[in-house]
C-alpha cells in the first residue's frame, strides 16, 4: 500500500511539474522603457493617486501608459521631451536639490519619494526625449506640434 502510494504521488507530481505552464513574457509595462515603467507603474499610476480612476483627484494625469503620461495635466505639460528642466514632472519627484527645481507636495504622496537613482533615471529619460519602449519620441513624427 506504502509502494503504492508512493506511484500515485510520483505521477501525480510528474503530470503537475510536466502540465504548468510559467508565464515567460516580459511584463507589460504599458509602452515606457523598462526602467522607466517599473518606476511609474509601482509607484506612481497606483490607487489613489495617477492611475485612471483617481487621476482626476491628481490633477488630472494618469501615468499608467506612456500615452496618457503625453495627455498632461489639466493645466500644463506632465513632460517637455528633452527638457527635464521645464517638465512639471520632475519637479514634484525630485527631492534633491543637486538635480534641479523641487515643488511640493512630494510624488508620491505620502509614499517614501524616490530613490536619488530613480529621480537620475527620469531625468535622463526625458534628457533623451522621454521615448517610447521602442525609441519613438512623442510629437517627433509632427513638426507643427
């Protein structure tokens, strides 16, 4: 019976290890670049603050897409391709002062702000014209915008 047990669970293991399936596709981050979508998907477009069923209580910006990050505010542009010194962005999560201007309240609200390496990484991105996953920088396929 002992033996017999033993077959069971031996099969019973072989067809559960041989019949799963892992999901091997690359997370969605929603057209940012990797590094940038970790960021604004985990810590940014989240619950109650710039996804889009709160967006409207944020000033109106979702960031849970590269897209809609280019939709803006209510009021101004959320990111200036190539210009992180004029991208409202970076001035409400940056918190230090070596890397630029610095407005309150801090992104993310009442969330630890971002790492000094976080805060680099936008910049950068923006710095290189905030691209898409696939390098397409938003309005570079319209001159008159």
């Amino acid at each position: 019976m002992y033996k017999k047990g033993l077959q069971i669970l031996a099969i019973l293991t072989t067809l559960g290890l041989t019949t799963c399936t892992w999901d091997k596709s690359p997370p969605d981050y929603k057209g940012y670049p990797e590094n940038i979508g970790a960021i604004m998907l985990t810590k940014c477009a989240t619950p109650g603050c710039h996804n889009d069923i709160s967006k409207d209580a944020a000033g109106g910006l979702s960031l849970t897409s590269w897209d809609k990050l280019f939709e803006g505010t209510v009021d101004n542009a959320a990111v200036v391709p190539y210009r992180p010194d004029q991208s409202f962005l970076m001035f409400f999560i940056n918190t230090y002062a070596d890397l630029g201007q610095t407005l309150t309240p801090v992104m993310p609200y009442n969330a630890p702000p971002l790492t000094k390496q976080e805060v680099i990484d936008i910049q950068d991105w923006i710095s290189n014209g905030a691209p898409d996953k696939d390098g397409f920088v938003k309005f570079s396929d319209n001159a008159e915008t």
